[in-house]
C-alpha cells in the first residue's frame, strides 16, 4: 500500500513538471523558463519530503516532577531532533495520555463533586520549523489524579507546507509520574474529633493483653498494685505477680470498592490518612493489597514507599467479596458501597473478628450490627461525624 502511494505521487510530480515543461517549450520567452524551473525547485522539495527518513526522527521526553500529590501537575519538555534540517516544514507532536490521566482532580474539595471532569486528550503541538533540527514542544498537565502515569509514546507527524505528503511516527518513550495520594487536613474544623474516634474504636484492639503467670517475691520497687495479697498473707511474706505479656493483635486494613472513581479515590484518601495517624502514634499495622495474592506492606516502609504503593494500587481489580480474614488479625474494612450493598459474608466475618468498618459514602448503619464509623467528603470536609 505504501509502495502504490508511493508511486502515485511521483507520477502526480512527474506529470506536473511535464506540463510546465511543455508549456515553456511552446510559449517560450524567459518568463516561462523561470516559471519551469520555479517549479522544478518545489517539485524536488516535495519529492525530498515524501522520502524523508521519518522514522529516523529522534524525541527525548523530561518531566520537571515525577513525584507530587493528586491534584497537583507537571510540565513535559519534548525535544524533537530530525535527521536532516529541511526547511518548511510543519512538524506536529502529540503524547499519547495513559488512562489513568483521563479524570482530572482540582483538589481535595472535588470530593464533594459526584462527578469529575475528562482531560482533554488532544496534545498535538504543531511548529512550522526551519534549518534547526531540533524543535522544543512544550506540555502542562494540571490537576493529575491519584495513579502511577506512564508516558510510554511521542506521536510525530510531517507535513509540507503544500500539505501534498504527509508521514508519521511513533517514538517510545518509558516516563514514569507519581501522583501520590492526598492526605486529609487535621486543620479541617471538627477533623481531628473524627480521628479520635476512630482511635477510640481502634485502642481496644492495640492495646497489650496480660495474663498471670505465677509469682515470685516482693524486690524493692515493685508496684504495690501487683503485690499478690492472697500469697503473702498465706506465707508471711510478700509476692509480686508475674505476667506473661500476650502479642499484640495485627491489625490489617482492607479496602472494599466498587468502581465509582470519585468514591473509590476518597476511601483511598482515608485509607492513606489513617496510615499516617498511625504512623504518628507508632503503632503496627498492615495493609492488604491483593486479597487472592495475599500481598501486603506495614508500617515498617519509609513514606516515600507507602506512597508508591497507594499510587499505583488499581482498585477497579481489588475484589475484597471473596477473600476470608486470616485468624489472628484485627480487620479495617473502609468500603465505598452503599450501607444496603455490604457483602453479607464479609460482614459476617468482620463482626466474628471484631474488626471495624469504616464507610466513605453513606450515613446509612449497615443491617449487621458491627462497629461503624462514617467519614463521608460531607461530613469531614465538613467537620461532622457520625458513629453508630
């Protein structure tokens, strides 16, 4: 196919120039002539750009930060180097968007919008370039959504200035953009009331259990509060109780969606503020990724890690309706259903483990009697809260 355009062309380019020659051979005089070779030098041109070495074309992308929280954006420096300087020349340049850039993301009081704007994905950049082989295009992507954004494609385009050829390439490219996650303000008015409550409910869960071991005596300094009064008063002399400290319980947290984006993305906003609470108490916990692969983190990764993490979890794949809580950890479900959409099983389960759930988008209480806290963009954002 390429080969009969090809080939069509040149015969559109032969034709031509036989006609002026033709014309300069029968009328005669100078002006003619120069008319013919006028033509001559145009007809070269377009034959030299409908055999340009495309592909050859080179483009390098640079992003100025490959790292901020949702809602913020970058600037994408693209410089285009052509093999030979050819002048006039349109030269068109286009990135090719991921999907996860599709939504855009203002700030963290777009929560309360139920539905997000699409970016636009036209990118094209067209320059009309001269003898400079390399040309620089420019790019500002605001308001970038939670995700890992991979620039994987440069579209480059040629024309001539008679629009008669025009060729196309795609250069790969591999750029990686981390939009992290947006953290829940503690300066929001009633915010830091709703948090303590949730470590309220949490505390029980935390905190370490006892259980006596056997005795021993009293050494100087003990409490009087563990002195085994029963013992001493038996041998006359005084016995301090001895314990045996149980483990703490994990704690794991899980997320249960379903595929609203705007919903999805605030439980994943709690989620990551919550893991910060945490952090800032010192207290273990972990967070489950995949519940068929049983994949998890902890608190033991550094911010930076955590972050990534979040950034390119893809909840639209996370299914929490089949998975079975291990025995010995303490669950967090933050789901972003309705309250009469709760899976029964995981309920079930949730309310044997005496776990807690936590729900993003409804005030509603759940027809199983479990712990519930609600922390919907209203309510937060807001400064109220609601426990039931």
């Amino acid at each position: 196919m390429r080969r009969r355009c090809y080939l069509f062309k040149t015969i559109q380019l032969l034709l031509i120039g036989f006609l002026f020659y033709s014309y300069a051979m029968f009328q005669g005089g100078v002006v003619s002539y120069t008319l013919f070779y006028a033509v001559c030098g145009l007809l070269v041109y377009l034959f030299v750009m409908m055999l340009y070495p495309v592909r050859q074309i080179k483009a390098t992308l640079t992003v100025d930060d490959t790292e901020f929280e949702a809602g913020e954006g970058t600037v994408v420096t693209v410089k285009v180097k052509r093999p030979l300087p050819l002048p006039f020349m349109f030269v068109t340049v286009g990135l090719s968007l991921p999907d996860s850039m599709h939504p855009t993301f203002t700030n963290i009081t777009a929560f309360l919008d139920h539905v997000w704007p699409s970016r636009s994905l036209n990118t094209m950049r067209t320059a009309l370039v001269s003898f400079k082989r390399e040309t620089v295009f420019t790019y500002t992507l605001n308001h970038l959504p939670r995700g890992k954004h991979v620039l994987e494609g440069v579209d480059v385009t040629i024309e001539d200035i008679f629009l008669f050829s025009k060729k196309a390439t795609q250069i790969k490219v591999n750029q990686v953009i981390y939009s992290y996650p947006i953290s829940i303000s503690t300066d929001k008015k009633n915010l830091a009331w709703t948090f303590q409550a949730v470590t309220k409910k949490l505390h029980p869960y935390h905190k370490l259990r006892e259980d006596m071991a056997g005795v021993r005596e009293y050494v100087s300094g003990d409490k009087m509060s563990q002195i085994d009064w029963k013992k001493s008063s038996k041998q006359e002399t005084l016995f301090t109780k001895q314990f045996d400290p149980k483990p703490e319980e994990k704690v794991m947290f899980f997320l249960d969606t379903h595929n609203v984006t705007h919903e999805d993305e605030w439980a994943i906003t709690v989620l990551y503020s919550l893991m910060r609470l945490f952090d800032t108490h010192k207290r273990a916990y972990h967070v489950n990724l995949a519940p068929f692969h049983e994949r998890s983190f902890d608190q033991s990764l550094s911010q930076k890690q955590k972050q990534q993490k979040l950034a390119q979890w893809d909840v639209s794949h996370y299914d929490l309706t089949a998975v079975v809580f291990n025995k010995g950890i303490t669950p967090i479900v933050i789901s972003s259903r309705q309250a009469d959409a709760l899976p029964e099983a995981l309920m079930y389960q949730l309310k044997k483990q005496n776990g807690l759930l936590i729900l993003t988008s409804t005030t509603d209480r759940p027809k199983v009697s479990v712990t519930a806290i609600h922390l919907t963009p209203g309510m937060v954002l807001g400064g109220e809260s609601d426990e039931s």
